[in-house]
C-alpha cells in the first residue's frame, strides 16, 4: 500500500511540474486565439496527459530495470556466484516494492517475477524460510507447474518435519497434476512418512495404485503397514495386502484373514480371495480367528444380524470405475477444449485491441480537425465571441445575485433548515418502523428465551441405521462425518468399546424397516460416496 501512494505521489508531483511548464508555454497561445474565458480546457487536457503519461513512463521503466536484474541474477547464478544472484533478486524485490509500478502493472509482472524467484530458491540445498515461503506461494497459484512442483516436493521429502501447511499444498499439487506419476510418488511418500490414512491420503494411495507404473516393493510394504495399523479392510486393501505378504511381510496375514471373512464375494475380488485362501489354507480355525482379532467390530456391531440382501440391480464397482474413466477422459477433452477456446479469445482480444486502437487515432484526429475548426471560427466571428462573453457574464451575475439575496434572507435559511430537519426525522421514523417495529410485533412476550433458541427435537421411532465406517481416530471419523454432510447426508459418529479398543463408528440416517435402510447404503455405495455399509440398530 505504501508503494502504490508513493507511485501515486510522484505521478501527481510530476504532473503538477512538467503539466505546469507546459502550461506555461501553451496557454499565452490559446489566450489569443481563444480568451481568457476558456483557459481552463486545455490545462486540464495537458494535466490529464501528462498524468497518464508518466504512469506509463514509470511502469516500462519499472519493468525495463526489473529485467535487467532477472536477466544479471541469471547470469550470476550460471556462473555459480549464488550471492551475487541472490544480492540480484533482493534489488529484484527493491524494485517491485519500490514506486515503478502502478498496481495493474503489480498484477501483470508478479506471477513472472514470482517463478523466476521460485526456480532460482529451488536450486539451492538449503533454500532460506522467505525463499521456502516464494515457492510455496507461487505453487498455491500455479499448482500446475511441473518442474517447481516436482522440485519442491522433493526437497520436501528431504526435511526432517513438515508443517500442516506444506502437506495441504502437497496434497493441493496432487490434485492438480494427477498425471505426473513422479509428482503422486513423491506424494505418497510424504503421506507415509507421516502414516497417514484420512480420506485425502487414501485417495492418493488408490490414485498411484491404479496408475499404469503402480507402486514399488518398499512403498507397497509400507502402504500394508499404514493399512495394518489403521484395520483398514476393503477389496482394494486386500491386494494391497496380498502383494506385500509376497514381498514378504508376513504381518499382512491379519488383513488377508480379515478379509477374507469380512470381505463378500463378487466379480472384482472373487480372484483375490481365492489368494487369499490359499495363503491361510495351512493354518487352523483358532490361528485364524487369532490373526483376524483386530479387524473384528467392536460388541455393538457383532450382536447385529446379518444384512439383508436387496434384490434390486445393483451397480457394480467396474461401473463405477469405468464412469470415472469416462468422466477423467471428459476433463481432458473439456480442458483441451478451454485451452483452444482461451487461445482464441486471447486472438479475439488482440484483434479487438487493434480496432480500438485505430478507432481511437481517428477519434484523435477528427477531434482535432474539429477543435482547429471551431477555433477558426471563434477567431473570425467576433459577434459569436461577443455573444458566448456576455452568456457567460449574465450567468455569472445571476448566480451572484442569488447568493446575496440568500445571505440578506434568513427566514429562507431558517426555512430550509427546518425543511431537512423535517425530512431526516421522518426518514428516520420510517427506517425504525420498517426495521424494529414489525419485529417487535412478531415476538410474544411470553415466549421464554430458550424455547426461541433451543428447539426440542421430534422424537423419532426408527429402529434401524446403517453404519459405513469405522475408526480407531476421533478426528478421522469427525473428518469422514463432514464430508457427508457436504454432500447432504446426516450423519452422525458414535463411540463404541470392544475388548480391545475403541472404535469410533460413522453412521448415516435412521429408517424403520431393514429395506429401506439397505436400499438407501446400496444408493450410496452406487454413487462412490460409501465403500461398504450393513445395517445396525438405532440409537444417537
């Protein structure tokens, strides 16, 4: 803000001065051809110009000295003089912050300026807090940029702690560049790292799962580990689980026994668990149960029956998938197709910039030709000149007179005074009737405070609920719960003790019968926003 009044203020100071020499030269002139009355026109024109102008002068001189230190730290830093350089973009920074550049040309020379700085940081080993902050602020609004991403991710990894605010922009730069698998590898090793398993970092994980370069021997270890550790079960995480005790992690027993037994047979995992059967075909129930103990629901869950199957056509998980490909392969259309579309609009709006242009040189000159004209003709008439002169004087005499009858009349002031007292107080009467009284009417008296503000709730007599996760977190759950409700659906997160631990289970809706409760998961699931659900008994 300081930069821009400084700007402003010198391009106010210089216009005063050049403005006011130019006016010096030019006025003399036009007091001949035109009078002393019209003086005023053309010292605005020449202030007005010259303001305009020197903003313009200001911003390519700005720009033109920026360049040149951008192009100076280049040369320094191939050099291999990271002082010199970095001394270069400190001046870089100087400028940018000095008066040079009015805010539209701050807007136009940022992201430029900010990527150059972006890259210069990004080849330092150890780049300091405030060119660690120059990246990450140009990432969070050019997350699309591939080598500063890849570059500062794996930088990244190198640290020994990472703030909330670099895996937000992590996870940000994932979603923007699904494609890049370096950058989704990177990625999942940060989220391992930290033994992430919330819904963010799931997604990532099935993102490089299913990507055609798949996921090394060690990440795919520790992938089973994070999944182990969290008694994460579904389809998915049984192959994680079935690839990883072939690598030889022989705790991913646990997740293949428990899936396995909680895992129902349909066409995508019908191979996995026949895998999985073989790999416990060797060990006994007891063996079984023990290794399975973990993934077991908590009390409340094994006391409910089974659920009931919906014989309604169901749409399966390859549909699914294959939407998604077909929507993926859409975005990629529809972006090619932006792309073309802000190209040609960009043509468009070069074309139409010309047009103006040249309509504006024209406007230009016939302004001009008209300006000579008409000062021709105010020069060769004397009896238009005599006639505007004593227009003029005859307003301003008007004018005169109307003051000086107003200050010899207070009744009139005093009248006009009451007048605008008048009419602020009604207005003022008005707005409070409008705004206070029909409120105050809508409110009884007797109405007591907390029953306006704490409604009872309706009682309800649903017996039925379904459950589609459980965690061992309380924020993972709370985090699940928030964002059902994004996509309008009440649920709600209760807290359940086995013999173990304690689970936290997320629950959705309450319903009267078993059916609609099965139809309702099976929406659900058919729409990506559940992975599994059965039905359990109601209680909030």
């Amino acid at each position: 803000m300081n930069a821009i009044l400084r700007h402003y203020s010198l391009r106010l100071w210089s216009t005063a001065f050049v403005g006011g020499l130019i006016c010096l030269v030019v006025l003399p002139t036009w007091q001949r051809v035109a009078g002393i009355d019209w003086a005023g026109l053309p010292a605005v024109i020449i202030l007005a110009g010259c303001f305009f102008l020197l903003g313009w002068i200001l911003n390519r001189l700005g720009v033109a000295l920026i360049r040149r230190q951008v192009a100076e730290a280049a040369v320094w830093e191939r050099a291999g003089m990271v002082s010199q350089a970095e001394g270069a973009f400190e001046r870089v920074k100087a400028l940018f912050d000095g008066f040079w550049l009015s805010p539209r040309a701050r807007r136009r020379s940022a992201p430029w300026i900010t990527m150059r700085m972006a890259r210069f940081y990004l080849t330092q080993s150890r780049p300091t807090p405030e060119g660690q902050a120059i990246i990450m602020a140009y990432l969070r609004l050019h997350p699309t940029d591939k080598a500063v991403a890849a570059g500062w991710l794996e930088s990244t990894l190198h640290q020994d702690e990472h703030s909330p605010e670099e895996q937000e922009l992590a996870v940000r730069i994932g979603e923007a560049l699904p494609e890049h698998i370096r950058v989704q590898q990177m990625l999942m090793q940060l989220c391992l790292i930290h033994r992430r398993a919330d819904f963010e970092a799931i997604q990532i994980y099935r993102r490089l799962w299913r990507s055609a370069a798949g996921l090394s021997d060690e990440m795919s270890r520790d992938l089973a580990r994070v999944l182990l550790n969290e008694a994460y079960i579904d389809d998915w995480a049984l192959q994680v689980y079935l690839k990883a005790y072939a690598l030889g992690e022989s705790g991913c027993l646990e997740g293949i026994a428990a899936g396995l037994h909680h895992l129902k047979p349909n066409v995508e995992n019908s191979i996995h668990l026949e895998m999985a059967r073989q790999a416990i075909s060797g060990l006994d129930e007891e063996r079984r149960l023990e290794l399975r103990r973990q993934f077991v629901p908590p009390r409340e869950i094994e006391e409910q029956p089974e659920p009931v199957q919906s014989t309604t056509p169901l749409v399966t998980a390859q549909h699914v998938r294959a939407a998604g490909r077909l929507m993926e392969a859409g975005g990629a259309k529809a972006a090619v197709g932006m792309k073309v579309a802000g190209r040609g609009l960009a043509s468009l709006g070069r074309v139409c910039w010309q047009v103006l242009k040249i309509g504006l040189r024209q406007s230009v000159l016939a302004a001009k030709a008209l300006f000579q004209t008409l000062a021709s003709v105010w020069q060769h008439t004397p009896k238009v000149r005599q006639a505007a002169t004593a227009l003029w004087q005859e307003a301003a005499n008007g004018s005169r007179v109307a003051t000086k009858r107003w200050q010899e009349n207070p009744k009139a002031r005093r009248a006009a005074r009451v007048t605008m007292i008048a009419v602020a107080s009604i207005l003022i009467i008005a707005a409070a009737w409008r705004w206070i009284g029909p409120s105050g009417k809508s409110k009884p008296a007797s109405a007591p405070p907390a029953a306006q503000t704490q409604p009872t709730p309706a009682p309800t007599n649903d017996a039925f609920t379904i459950q589609v996760a459980a965690y061992l977190k309380p924020e993972d759950a709370r985090r699940f719960v928030d964002r059902l409700k994004q996509n309008h659906i009440d649920a709600f997160w209760v807290k359940a003790v086995s013999a173990n631990r304690a689970w936290y289970q997320v629950k959705v809706s309450h319903f009267a019968t078993k059916d609609e409760a099965v139809k309702y998961g099976e929406t659900l699931k058919a729409k990506g926003l559940i992975d599994d659900f059965y039905v359990a008994n109601y209680s909030r």
